[in-house]
C-alpha cells in the first residue's frame, strides 16, 4: 500500500490524526514540538515514522535535503517495505530520539538533540543510533536527569527499519530553532572569563592543518588556549565556548559548539576551496549560526592536500559517494598561508 503523505494542516483538520500527537511547549525558548504517539514503523537514519495504516508528516520530521526523502513515496519503497515489515524488530513504549549513524557530533547536536527538552514523559526508555558515542550518551543521560525524567535503558538502534508499538517521536525543528533552544537552553550566560580558543582538528580523518605547528606558534604568542574537542565531555565544550571570546578553527563539527558562544564573539573559520554546489550544505554552516546569533564572522580559505587517511578509513565514510569522497576539497587535508593568517589575528 502506497505510504501518504499528511501536510500539518492535514493533521489539525482530522480530529482523529490529531489526537496521535502530543503538543509540547518551553515557554522560556517560546516554542512548540508535536510528538506522535502510537504505532509506528521508523528507520535509524532519517527517523521519518510511518504510522502502521501508512501515514506519513514530512512537514514536522523533514530535517537535511528534502529530496532524500522521495525514496519513501516510490513504487519500489512500497513494495520492498511491505515485504520487509513481517521481519522489522519490534520496541513497545519508546521515545524515538535517534542520533547520527556516524556519530557526527554536528548532527547529533543541531539536528537530534534539541528535541529532548519537549519529551512529557518521567520515565522513558530512550532509542539512538547503536554507533553513538559513550560522551554523547553520556551527555544525553545529563539533560535526561536536569529534565527530572528516569532513562530505564537505551535502546541501539542498527542500520535498519523498526516497529515500535505505544511509542513516541518528536517532530524535527529547522536549524534556526534548533539553534535558539541549545543557545537559550544550554550556553552558560552567567560566564565572566574571556578565552581566546584555537581548536585542533590534528586526530581527524581530513581537514587536518598540516602546517599547524606554525599557526600554534603564532596562536601561543597571542595567548591563546590550544583544545582537542575530542578530548572533552560536551558539557566541558558548553562551558569553554560560552566563555570564548574568539574561537579560531578549521571546518568541522566542533565549530557547532558556536551555538554556545555570546554576542560579539569573533569566529574565525579556516575553510577549504570549495567548487561543487553539493558543497553547499558545508559552505555556510557556521556562518549561518553566527548571523543568527550575532557572532563576529571571518573566514580563511586554505589549499587542498591530499589526504591518504581517508582511504583506509572507509567504515566512516561508507555512506558517502566514493566520487565525492576523491573530489571534494571537504575531504582533503588543509595547508594555510601563514602571512594571511597572522593579518587576521592581528586584527582580533
């Protein structure tokens, strides 16, 4: 049976649709999520449910590129998930939260986590990606406990689709909103310190500065703190980027931690040259964050190298067009000219 699709304004009308959704308010942040409850089929990647008479809501669990999303409403989908569903895993009284299948830290934050401060419940069995890392865990059991709700158990989700019976999801929110709630919710307002943050990328698979040693000395001069993210729990993140004054780093995840910074602080991203429009999604991430929250934005741009790692690292990238993979400077190690990099920081 072919899967339909409900607008919002589809799911107001219907009074019998309507009373499968929970409507959650933060009045702090001002701002509404709708859960489904209820019967529902879900995958591990784009947690879209599809309810068990066929239903779906694109307009609340959209989230990234919306052509990913045409694969469910094709013939072949059809066919394939009705022959499937007799063998999906089962979960009864779940609260669908999901988490990044590469466990990348800016999608977990921006795109999965923020959801977890509307959930109604006090007890609640909490289903994620399987490949979510111990610090993220970790981080979500924190807020879990701070939101006066008991996690009985995780639930790991694997590469697959699921039925999940007396459950709940909540809508995805777009990445302003998603932006306004880590910001509102989680940044230390009451900081007094003022850091000046470089941040190494040197354990990353690409993006790499290879001339790095050079910028860190010049970096040190200026006094400024030297940090692996890697290292660091995300509430130690949270503290030190709220406390920033300039954040200096090349593309990556940890420059999601932006959405902790205050207004006014100076953003100094080192980029690589980008030539594709599939870039664009990379592009203005971080800029992005900082116009919304009225950061100070500067941007470098850095040569490409190229990067062997990446080749032998395949399980991490395994969901990434190979064609991609050795085109796209976004996967390449970086090299920054020096000279330009000192005209910025003299300027901070």
């Amino acid at each position: 049976m072919a899967i339909k699709n409900l607008r919002e304004a589809d799911i107001t009308n219907n009074p019998a649709i309507n009373s499968n959704f929970l409507s959650i308010s933060r009045d702090k942040i001002k701002l509404n999520c709708k859960i489904y409850k209820g019967d529902f089929y879900s995958d591990s990647f784009n947690c879209f449910p599809i309810t068990t008479d066929n239903l779906s809501f694109l307009e609340l669990f959209m989230w990234g590129e919306k052509t990913k999303y045409q694969k469910f409403f094709t013939q072949d989908f059809d066919l394939s998930f009705d022959n499937n569903k007799k063998n999906f895993k089962t979960f009864d009284n779940v609260i669908v939260l999901g988490s990044s299948i590469a466990n990348n830290y800016y999608r977990n934050l921006i795109t999965f986590l923020p959801r977890i401060f509307f959930i109604p419940d006090k007890k609640i069995n909490l289903a994620i990606h399987r490949k979510s890392s111990n610090n993220f865990r970790d981080f979500l059991e924190s807020i879990i406990v701070s939101l006066g709700i008991k996690l009985n158990k995780f639930i790991y989700l694997d590469d697959n689709f699921f039925l999940f019976n007396n459950s709940q999801i909540p809508q995805f929110f777009s990445k302003n909103n998603s932006i306004t709630i880590l910001n509102q919710l989680l940044a230390k307002k009451d900081v007094n310190q003022k850091i000046k943050l470089y941040v190494t990328r040197k354990n990353a698979s690409c993006r790499k500065i290879i001339n790095e040693s050079n910028l860190i000395d010049e970096l040190k001069i200026n006094n400024f703190q030297i940090v692996d993210t890697e290292n660091m729990t995300i509430n130690e993140q949270i503290n030190i980027f709220s406390a920033a004054e300039i954040v200096i780093s090349s593309t990556g995840s940890a420059l999601a931690n932006i959405v902790f910074c205050r207004e006014g602080t100076k953003i100094l991203e080192i980029t690589p040259k980008y030539n594709f429009d599939y870039e664009n999604v990379f592009k203005n991430r971080y800029s992005d964050i900082c116009n919304q929250l009225k950061l100070k934005y500067y941007s470098l741009e850095a040569d490409p190298i190229e990067n062997e790692l990446i080749k032998t690292n395949s399980e991490k990238f395994q969901f990434i067009d190979l064609n991609i993979i050795n085109k796209s400077n976004y996967y390449k190690n970086l090299l920054v000219k020096v000279n330009e990099f000192k005209k910025l920081i003299d300027q901070f």
